[in-house]
C-alpha cells in the first residue's frame, strides 16, 4: 500500500497537478472571503464561513479532477494489469490512491489555516472567534474531502476515459452532497425529510461544524467512505 | 513442475477463448506459445498471473494455486503484459524503484541498479519512460519483470514490434535469464521459438494442437524430403525418377530439379547422375520448416 501510496503523492506533484489544485483553490476562497461582495470584512462577523460554505463546492470540482485519472488511465494505458499482478491485494491498490488522494486534500486545506490566524489576530478582541467550531469545519471538511475521494476513485473505476470520470464523479459528489437536502425538501417526504436529509453529506457536515464531535456523524463520514471504497474493489474485481 | 495447468477454460461471453487446456511445464525449461492471433496466448498468460479469473479449471505456478494464493503467485511471477504497458511519465529508475517497494526488496537501491545494467538501460536510466525508444522501453518491461528474481517469467510477444537489432538483443537478454528459471514467451515468429525454446506450445482457437520438444516436433514434420539438384545441363527426368526411394522428380528452371522422397537420397542421385556426365552445381536439403508445421496445424481445414 505504501509503495502504491507514495507513487500517487509523486504522480501529483511531478504533474503540476497537485501545486494547481492548490492554488485554484486558494484564489478562489482567498476571493470570495476576502475580496468580493459580501466578504468577510463588509460581514463584519469574526469567522471563515464563507470559507466554509463554498469550499464543498470547489471541492466537488477539484477532487473530481485530481481522482479522474486514478484508474481510467491505468486502464486505458494497460498499467493497471501491471499493478493487478504484482503482489498486492485489491484492497491495497484502492486504498493506497484513496490515502494520496485524502494527502492532496489535507495539502489543499493547509494553507487556509492562514486565513484562521489573519481572523484570529482581526477579531475584537484578539482571538475572538469559536476555535471549537473552526477546528470543527475544517474537520467536516476533510471527511468531506474523503468521502469525495472515494466517488472519484469509484467513477474512475467504472470507465477507461477519463473526462468520463470526472463527470461521473462530480454528479455523484454533487448528488451525495446536496441532493438530499432538496430531495428532503418535496413535500412527499414531509415525514420523514429528516431521514432523507441524513442521507446527504451536508446534514452530517453542519452538524460536524457547530465543533461537536457527533460519532453518528463519524460513523456515517467513515461508513459512507469504506462503501464507496468498497464499490471500486468490487469493480476491480470484476474484471470480466 | 513449476507451472501446471488443468482444465483450464476461459469463456468471454458466447466466445470460448480457451477450451480446457492442459499443460506442464518443468523447472528451467524456456517454452514457446505458438498460435495466429486471438488462439487464446495472451487470455492463458493472464490467467497465470492472476489478472483473469479462469471460467473453470485450475492452475498452479512455483506450487502456489493461482486462485487460493494469488499474493505468493504473483510474488513469484514475473509478467510482461502484452504491448509492454507502463507510465510514461516515470522516470526509469523511479519506476523500478516503486515496483522494489511492491515486492518489499532488501537494498532496492542495489537491486534497481544490478537490473538497469542486466537489461542494458545503463545509458538511460535518467530519463522519463516516454522519452525512451522502442526498444528500451522493452528493456524497462523486462527489468520490471525480471527485478524480484521471479522463479516463472511470462512474456506475452516479448519482441513485437522491435527492429532486428533490438529482437536479438532483447533474445538475449530473456536467454540468460532462462538459464536457471521456467521462462513462458508467446510469439507469432517461429525463429523465436527456434532460437529461445526448449519446447513449445502450439494453440489455436483455444485448443493446444501440439506440445513437444522443438526438435521432435520438427522430425515429426519431416515425412517426405525434398531435394533441390542444380546441374549444368539438361538431364531426363526419368533419370532421377527411377532412383529408388524417389517418390517424385520435376523441373522447376534452367537444369533445375525438384526430387521429393522419404529419406536423405543425395548420394544416390549423385551417383545416378554422375554417368550421365552432367556436373552438380549445387544440392540442398530442403527440410521442412517450423512454419510449415505451424501452417499445417494451426489450417482451419485440417482441424476438427
């Protein structure tokens, strides 16, 4: 897994892709927090929502795109059966790429730590922002970040093309994302929204960053990844 | 046996690509598998190494069941995949150096390098795969292969597409690696066999149609002899006809003649043609080829 691992982190970084992700991803949130209408200054508030309300958003689109090649272009290019016959199990194979996939992610959120302290030292009085529930979002975040992960490793899994995965992941993340919430909303499920809300990753990601550490939430963020990570086993596996 | 097959079937939809084969194959022996394409090598060799489940059958390599034990197969297998796939943009040592950390080799750094002067990549092992020829790329392909010190080497179409300096070169490399190991190659050129194996393999459509030595195979083809007489003038055919043993005579040129019969009668028809007065220019043997016997096992109309 290990070798796996470290293949994918340097696959990354030799490609440009890794240093692109993260600076696509900082203009944007550096943007919208600090620049455009409705920043952070003119909200006047001593916290990183903005941050945190688009940043599932961006992520959608970045991770969809650094997944989509994960193993639509082993495919394509006949690597995978290299990395098939040689002594590792499915699983190791999977979860290597899942791990440097989560690295990237937790890479990408680093330098937005920046943002926490430039709030810290701005708020009246110094360090007057709700450190549990910061620490908490960026928490949310990154097993946001992992379920992700694990939907574009499995649309990668489904096809040998990868513009193909890409889509396929940024409609599933979308869907997992979102969806719940509206489809919560039609009045059918007036009943039982709730339940149908809880579906959705967004219920369990505000519910992780008012800072508290709800194991439900946990059990579903770790649930929701090994099940995706599991679908692409399943589909390695099933190599005709 | 290092790698035993039994019954092994592979059945892609409505298409069986391999209809229960069965084979052996002993410690150190190199093994060429013969047959047109699409007769099943490449679904064979992937069902060796673990990357195809079989439809049903079994097989064993280095004692493991490719099945039951896939890992300590494929630990000691080294495998060449068709069309030799690998990340062009990798450079060739990084390459090597990941596929080490897979097999958890002691000094992989050694390792790596002993192998990058085995296979000849000395002059470049510091570029990126994608910029490497051919040729060399084929060269990092075996060294991927060969970098565990496998027991079995698969090679499916080691030498497709190289030049004749590169085929020889690549031969060679897989010949001194076959001395102490059970080397599988598949190829569609019977030189190779000829030149590399112990024994072969020939399939077609799935099914094996021969399995032997190179050598008895040969012998076994060779049920008539042909005989090529080059004279400097004109003789009769009658001449030679009546030589016995001849089973046929013909002109095929200028004081050219064509003499098929069952065993080597080129004394003979130097003695019958020698009162004659004509001299021999020339006489050849013409033995019949690998090729012929590929042809005439691997026809469509002669099977079934």
């Amino acid at each position: 897994m290990k070798s796996v691992f470290l293949k994918e982190i340097r696959g990354f970084f030799s490609s440009l892709i890794a240093y692109i992700v993260i600076i696509v991803f900082l203009i944007i949130t550096g943007l919208l927090t600090w620049v455009f209408k409705n920043n952070t200054f003119e909200l006047g508030y001593s916290n990183l929502d903005i941050l945190f309300f688009w940043a599932p958003a961006v992520f959608i689109f970045l991770i969809s795109a650094i997944t989509m090649r994960s193993f639509s272009d082993e495919k394509k290019a006949g690597t995978l059966e290299i990395l098939i016959t040689k002594p590792l199990t499915d699983f190791q194979i999977v979860f290597g790429k899942y791990f440097a996939g989560l690295v990237l992610v937790a890479l990408v959120l680093l330098p937005t730590l920046i943002y926490f302290y430039t709030i810290y030292q701005l708020g009246d009085p110094v360090g007057n922002i709700d450190t549990g529930a910061t620490w908490g979002s960026y928490i949310g975040l990154l097993w946001l970040g992992s379920i992700y992960v694990s939907i574009g490793l499995f649309s990668s899994s489904l096809t040998d093309n990868s513009i193909v995965a890409f889509m396929l992941s940024f409609f599933f993340c979308l869907v997992m994302y979102i969806a719940f919430d509206l489809i919560g909303e039609v009045s059918w499920f007036s009943g039982i929204d709730y339940y149908v809300q809880w579906i959705g990753i967004n219920a369990h990601y505000q519910s992780i960053r008012r800072g508290v550490l709800d194991t439900r939430d946990l059990i579903y963020f770790i649930s929701t990844t090994l099940m995706f990570l599991w679908f692409t086993k399943a589909k390695l596996e099933s190599r005709k | 046996m290092t790698v035993k097959v039994i019954n092994l079937k592979k059945v892609f939809g409505e298409q069986v690509a391999v209809n229960s084969i069965n084979f052996e194959i002993g410690q150190g022996e190199i093994v060429g598998f013969l047959g047109p394409n699409g007769a099943g090598k490449s679904t064979t060799m992937k069902m060796l190494t673990g990357f195809l489940p079989p439809t049903s059958g079994e097989s064993w390599v280095a004692g493991y069941n490719v099945e039951q034990n896939p890992l300590e197969v494929k630990r000691n297998i080294g495998y060449l995949p068709e069309h030799n796939p690998l990340y062009l943009d990798v450079y060739v040592k990084e390459y090597l150096l990941f596929c080490a950390g897979i097999f958890k080799l002691n000094k992989k750094e050694e390792r790596v390098k002993d192998i990058i002067e085995k296979v000849g990549l000395t002059a470049e092992y510091k570029k990126k795969i994608g910029q490497l020829s051919k040729g060399y790329r084929q060269r990092v392909g075996l060294a991927q292969a060969l970098l565990h010190d496998p027991k079995v080497l698969v090679l499916d179409e080691p030498t497709s597409g190289l030049d004749p300096n590169q085929i020889v070169e690549i031969r060679n490399v897989i010949k001194e690696f076959g001395k102490d190991k059970t080397v599988i190659l598949s190829t569609h050129i019977m030189q190779e066999v000829l030149a590399l194996c112990d024994k072969v393999i020939i399939i077609n459509k799935g099914v094996i149609v021969a399995n032997d030595k190179v050598q008895n195979l040969q012998d076994s083809g060779k049920t008539k002899t042909i005989i090529i007489v080059q004279l400097n003038k004109e003789i009769e055919l009658k001449l030679l006809q009546e030589v016995p043993g001849v089973l046929r005579a013909k002109r095929i040129g200028t004081n050219k003649y064509e003499v098929e019969c069952r065993t080597d009668l080129r004394e003979q028809l130097f003695f019958a043609i020698a009162p004659t007065g004509a001299a021999i220019i020339n006489m050849q043997l013409e033995q019949q080829s690998l090729e012929d016997i590929f042809k005439a096992l691997t026809n469509p109309n002669l099977i079934k």
